[in-house]
C-alpha cells in the first residue's frame, strides 16, 4: 500500500469514531443512551458535554502515533 | 486585603510579565514576524495556541451561557474542540509541509491565481475583526467591574499591551507571551472550579463532581438541577430544546469553522517539523480540554448556586455581588407582586428585555428600571449570561485573592486572542497584499515595517470597536464561524485532497460559500429579525448552523466548475505531490 493511502486509510478510521462519539453519541442517538447513566450523568449528556471531548484528544494522539510509524515505514527524512 | 487592591497587583504583576517577555523575544526578520523562524517547540505551540483559542467568549461567557441554555450549550462544547481533530488530520501537517507565511499564501500559490488570493485575504480579515470586537469588550468589563476604571480606558490600557508585544514582537513574541497568558487563564479558571466543586459536591475534580452527589445528601447534583429547572418552569437542564437537525447543523458549523480560522491555522506553521504541527494539535486540544471540560461543571455549580442564593431572599438582604453587578446594570431587578422578594423563574424579566435605568432608587434601594415588566410571567430578574464565570466566586463566597486571580485570567484570555487576531491581519495585509500583489519589489525589511505599522492599525481600530461596541457583535460570531465553514476550510481541504480543482472551481466555491451564508444570516439577524424562528427556517436550521450547509453549497459549485475548466497546470500537481509525501 502506498503512503498516501495508508494515510487515507487512517483518516478515514479515526474521523468515523470522530463522528461516532459526537455526531452519532452526543446529538443523534444522545436521548436514548440517556436511559443509562454513569454516576450522576446521563450518559447521552456526558458524551456531549465530557465523553465526546476525552475522545477527541485520544483521537489525535492515536493519528500521530500512527502517522509517525507510516513515516517511519516510508523512511521519510521529515525535515523542514 | 480588599479585592481591588489584590486585583490591581495581579494585574500589574502578569501585565509586566507579558512586557517581560516580550522585549526578551522582539522579532529580527520577517519570518521571526509571520512564524516565529519556525522555532517553536511542538509543546510550547500547543499552549500558545489554546491561549490564542481559548478568548474571553470561552474564559468569560462560555460557561455562563450552557448556564442558561442546559444540554442546548454542548454545541459550543463539541464544536469548538471537535473541529481540533479535522485541524490535526485534515490540514495543519499538509499546511505546515507547504511552508509559507500565510493561509491566503497557500491559497494564493495552490490556486496560481491573486484573485482567490485576495479572496480570502477578504474573507479572513472580515472574520478577524469581528472576533476582535469581541475581545475588547472583553477586556471593558473585566476593567469596569473590578479595578472601576472607566471601560474606555480599560480598552485604552488594553491596546497599549497588545500594541507593545505584537508590534515589537510579531509572531515571535505573541507566541512566548500566549505561553505565559495560558497559564495564567488556566490557573485563574481552575481555582475557583474546584473550591466550588468541593464546596457543592465534596469532590476536587470539577468533571467528576459535576456527576457526583450534591454534598450532605444522596442526591446527584444533576437531578438537583433538573427538578429546580422545573419547579421554576424552565426545561430539563439534561434535556434539549433545540431540535436534533439543528443542534446537528450548529456543531457542525462550530467545528468546521474552527478548523477554517486563520488565526489557529497559521500557529502550526511556526513549529520545527511536519510531525510536530501533528503533536502540536494534541497538546493544544489537551490544553483546550483542561477548560473546556470543567466549564460546563462549571455551569452547573453556578446555576444551582445562583438559584440557591437569590431566591425568594428579600432584596435588602440580597448578596453583595448581586447590588455591584446591578450598580453595572449587567443585573437589573422589578418587584412584580411588590413582596420585596426577588423571584427568579422562566421567561424574560422586562418588556424590551434589556433594562433602561432611571436614575432614581426603588422602594428596597434597588435601581429603578423604567421597562414596562412583562407580565407573561413572574420572573422578575434580569441577569447578563456573561457574569456568571466572573460573579461565581463571589457567588460562592471564595477568598478576596481568587476574585482577583479571575480577573487577571479574563484579560490573559481577551489579550492573547486579540493579539493573534492582530497578527493574521497585519500579516495578510502586508505579506498577501502589499508584497505578494501591489508592491512585490519591496525589501524584507520594508515589508517587516509595513507588517508593524498594519498591526498598529488593526490595534487601533480593535480598539475603537471595544470603545464605541458596535450592537451587532454577538450577531456577528456566528457569521465568523458560518464564513470560515463555507469559504476557507473547503478550498483548503480541497487543495489538499482532490488536485483536478482549478482557480474557476475554488473562487466560484468561495464566493458562492460567502454569498449563500452571508445571504442567510443577514435575512434572519439583520433584515427580518422577526421572522427568525425554527418554523421559517430552511430545513429547520438556525442561522448558526447554516455556515455547515453554505460549506456543502461550497464544495458542489467548486467542483462543478472545475469540471467545466481545463485542469490546473503541472507545477499545481506537483506541489501537491510534494505536501502529500512524508
């Protein structure tokens, strides 16, 4: 496979989980997740006003690790 | 100590501070000016950008708005950290690889054309001052409540800072100056947080106490603040309001917008690598996370503390904080069923909505408020959403030195946005449109003066803005967000990921993003305000969230017309090639 469509590959993954925790858990299905509950939170309301958030910052950290492995495949020289 | 006096030291002290740094840090070349020479460590540039983020509309009003507005205000929420994640993958590494000065450069150069240059050199300063205006007004309040200097000279004192570190120091200095402003704003956001946290609900972590047991009872503090919001006839504080498409649109918009803002796209353009302008947008969403996520605990400890404390209280007895923010006029209370009580319930207090103040004094010493109540119902309080973040520590009676440490976090938070947005104009003014179109046999250093003397421009008329507030500004945001959506991010992305789009394709997306959004917005806020309302809205969406919808209009017509045009030449596939590769 080559760089660039590992690359896709990648961004295609991490932006369906993007949409699925925000999107999908915080707007769409967000009322009926609120029939569970984690501690005092409703849990359609923690994904859209906490859950949806801690994801986000996963979610990058995982692409960088990512990405940073593919470069390393390819070899890449990354400089400026 | 009183808090005024320990408010002027904590100003005093992180306003040298920032002075401090910048005469350590003045800017040599134009590359120091535009990009800090790229020299930026990928952790340092993560916090510069969520102090240049994170503005007083987050530090000041964001927490008192989901306040009011309950699980409607996750959009602000998700929208303004979720559009990190398009940021991180979509466009900073490709920016960065790319490796000019600008944004309207990379689309100036990817488009081989000046016109869509100049687009978006327009694009970016309409939605770079509209923003501003925001943060000057910011800036007066914090001035006229806590140190009682008059607002004008607040903003006045404001620009002289900001003026000082970015003239002097352009990208170089805003960048190390945005460093110490975030920890600053951090601290200044987190202290009362989590005295207020323990306080309410026996927990230090405000994101855990905000789901936790209301202290001294089995309760959870959500539950609590559902059941007040219904005995007092205002909705579900879990529930929303707003319906599912349009809660939908305006995130959408939100995160969109955000990854499209100049001002946060040109900071990964400073760091060392590739790789890092990736990390770099991990460390600014963590840091952006700190705050993001403790202000709607945040919200939720103010509303049951500020029902808890002026309900049904006699007025006379009414707290100290309540009769200062009135003597402000951002509180304002008619005695409907002339108890002498203050009642807080749903509804708008007074006809007109904003108080007009007489200047005479009522039967229990309150300021008198010439509207005519509106007798719809018995809410007899009006409250300004943009207090409660500022108010809270009074609120809950938290020591005289966290008051002050709150006020030196507001103006950390207005000043470093202000400066990044200052940038971005000097910058697309002097680089954009003097050396890249008018006058490009200018030298380096005739350009760098340009660039200061446009930055001291923007200041002045930043400041003009927060002096004579133009009554439009909390229209205006979501216009910032709606254009960034429809105009700058999908040419962007576009450029990066799809090479057969032509200069016809990307001017006809812009312009048409801009003419459908603007079009939009400017029916439902400015001409027919009236109409405003979900069931003449299309497809039930609210003007905030239709910048989401003017992106797709964007993305048809560009490519559409590209299909119409010859391809774009060789050297346009090539450099796309090129910010591809690793």
């Amino acid at each position: 496979m080559s760089y660039w469509k590992a690359n896709l590959l990648i961004l295609s993954i991490i932006l369906s989980i993007w949409f699925l925790v925000s999107f999908g858990f915080g707007i769409i299905w967000s009322e009926s997740l609120d029939a569970l509950s984690i501690g005092g939170f409703k849990l359609g309301f923690w994904f859209a006003q906490q859950g949806s958030i801690y994801v986000f910052v996963v979610l990058i950290f995982v692409y960088v690790n990512l990405m940073n492995r593919l470069d390393k495949k390819f070899n890449s020289k990354d400089k400026d | 100590m009183n808090a005024q006096l320990l408010t002027f030291i904590f100003v005093g002290i992180s306003f040298s501070l920032y002075i401090g740094i910048a005469i350590w840090s003045r800017a040599k070349s134009t590359s120091d000016f535009y990009i800090a020479d790229k020299g930026v460590n990928p952790i340092a540039n993560g916090m510069a950008t969520a102090a240049d983020w994170m503005s007083a509309a987050s530090f000041i009003s964001m927490a008192g708005i989901i306040s009011f507005l309950g699980k409607d205000g996750s959009v602000y929420l998700m929208g303004w950290t979720g559009g990190y994640v398009l940021l991180a993958l979509l466009l900073a590494p490709y920016l960065r690889k790319f490796g000019q000065y600008t944004v309207p450069d990379f689309i100036g150069t990817r488009y081989y054309s000046d016109a869509a240059r100049l687009v978006a050199v327009l694009c970016l300063i309409f939605i770079s001052f509209t923003y501003i205006a925001g943060q000057m007004r910011g800036v007066g309040i914090v001035f006229s409540r806590f140190l009682e200097v008059d607002i004008d000279l607040g903003v006045v004192i404001g620009m002289a800072i900001v003026f000082f570190y970015a003239v002097l120091g352009g990208m170089k200095g805003i960048t190390y100056t945005q460093v110490a402003q975030y920890c600053v704003l951090i601290f200044a956001y987190l202290v009362p947080a989590i005295f207020i946290s323990i306080l309410i609900t026996n927990n230090p972590i405000p994101q855990l106490g905000f789901g936790g047991q209301v202290s001294g009872s089995s309760v959870y503090l959500l539950d609590k603040l559902d059941q007040l919001n219904i005995e007092l006839g205002f909705n579900e504080y879990t529930s929303n309001t707003k319906s599912n498409i349009d809660v939908f649109f305006i995130t959408a918009a939100l995160m969109f917008g955000t990854a499209g803002l100049p001002h946060v796209i040109v900071r990964f353009f400073t760091v060392p690598k590739v790789s890092d302008a990736r990390k770099s947008a991990g460390y600014a969403l963590i840091f952006i996370a700190l705050l993001y996520t403790t202000a709607p605990a945040v919200s939720a400890f103010a509303r049951v503390n500020f029902i808890e404390s002026v309900q049904e209280v006699e007025y006379e007895d009414a707290p100290g904080w309540f009769k200062n923010w009135e003597q402000i006029g951002l509180i304002a209370w008619k005695d409907k069923n002339e108890d002498g009580k203050i009642n807080y319930s749903a509804g708008e207090a007074l006809e007109g909505v904003k108080p007009k103040f007489s200047n005479s004094i009522g039967v229990y010493g309150e300021r008198e408020v010439t509207n005519e109540p509106n007798l719809q119902n018995s809410n007899e309080i009006y409250i300004d959403r943009d207090i409660m973040v500022l108010a809270n520590p009074e609120i809950a009676k938290l020591p005289n030195w966290v008051i002050a440490l709150v006020a030196a976090g507001a103006l950390a938070a207005a000043l470093s946005t202000a400066a990044g947005l200052l940038l971005v104009i000097s910058a697309s003014i002097s680089h954009d449109l003097m050396k890249k179109t008018l006058m490009p046999n200018i030298t380096e250093k005739q350009e760098l003066l340009f660039a200061r003397i446009a930055a001291a421009v923007a200041i002045i008329v930043a400041g003009l803005f927060g002096i004579y507030p133009p009554g439009f500004v909390a229209q205006v945001v979501a216009f910032a967000f709606g254009l960034a959506a429809s105009t700058i991010f999908p040419v962007l992305f576009l450029g990066i990921f799809y090479k057969r789009l032509n200069k016809e394709g990307a001017i006809a997306g812009m312009l048409s993003g801009l003419i459908v959004t603007s079009g939009y917005i400017i029916f439902f806020k400015f001409i027919n305000p009236e109409l405003n309302s979900s069931e003449n809205w299309l497809f039930g969406i609210s003007p905030e969230g239709f910048g989401f919808f003017g992106m797709f209009i964007n993305f048809g017509v560009a490519l559409f017309v590209s299909f119409i045009f010859k391809a774009p030449p060789k050297k346009v596939y090539e450099l796309i090639d090129e910010i591809r590769k690793p």
